[in-house]
C-alpha cells in the first residue's frame, strides 16, 4: 500500500470538521503511489479567493487541488471550503462525513492527474470515485437520495 505524509490545517470556523484520522484514511484508501499531501479545510473567503486567482472564477467551490510535483514522489494541496460542503451536503441529502470523503477522494484522484472537463475522463474518475467510496463503506455520491446516507 502507498505511504501518506498527511498535514491538514483547519482554517474554517465550521463546526463538525473531519479529524485528521479521517482524512489519512480517505486519502489512504484513494492512493496508487507514495503522496504527500496537505489538506487545508477553509472558510469561504478564502475558497473564493482561491478560486479567483487560480481558476478565474469569483466564487467558493467546494473543493480544489494543486498539484506541485510526481518526483521524488506525488505531492500537492488540497483546498476543502467547510461551508461549501455543508450546503452541498444538506441539498443532496448527503451525510456531512460522506461528503467530506467524497470531496478528499476526488481530491486525491486530480493529485494523481484524473480530470473531469472531458465527458470520457469524467466518466472514469466518478467511477473510480464511486468504487473508492464504496470500499470506504459509503454510497455512491452521485445518486442524490430521499434521505441523507
């Protein structure tokens, strides 16, 4: 199984955030190679700030990456906006915790260079993403359901 180096920094004043025991293990379960990854769970200021000046988009969205090098191993940051995922989780009838560990997989996969702007790349990421979460016991984000999971 590949090695995490793990470093989450809790920038958010959300209330029932993930533990670090969490993340690494998400994180874990979604790894094909050694990573090492910070997470770095934030308000929406920041998210929107972020988004701004990297994407070009004047909003919070729930979950960015950054990519920063494969060698000597994969490394990078992922930017979680608490306040997103919260309003994400409530419209989707979403357990907050399955949505966080959706988020950190998808996360995780754009680290190892999975995208989702063409339809066919889309495709294998959510379906990787959905087999990742099952094995992690939670359904597959992509079904909205009646009642939160």
């Amino acid at each position: 199984m590949p090695a995490i180096k793990l470093a989450v920094q809790y920038a958010s004043k959300a209330l029932q955030l993930p533990t670090k025991k969490q993340f690494r293990h998400w994180a874990k379960v979604a790894l094909r190679v050694d990573t090492e990854v910070t997470i770095r769970i934030v308000d929406e200021a920041e998210g929107r700030e972020l988004n701004k000046a990297y994407r070009g988009k004047d909003y919070a969205t729930n979950v960015l990456t950054f990519p920063l090098t494969e060698v000597p191993h994969l490394m990078g940051d992922i930017i979680i906006c608490a306040p997103i995922v919260v309003t994400e989780a409530l419209t989707q009838n979403k357990s907050l915790e399955a949505h966080y560990a959706h988020l950190t997989v998808h996360g995780i996969l754009h680290l190892h260079g999975y995208d989702h702007e063409i339809e066919a790349q889309a495709e294998l990421m959510e379906s990787l993403e959905t087999a990742i979460l099952a094995k992690l016991g939670y359904a597959n984000p992509y079904l909205i359901t009646e009642d939160a999971t």
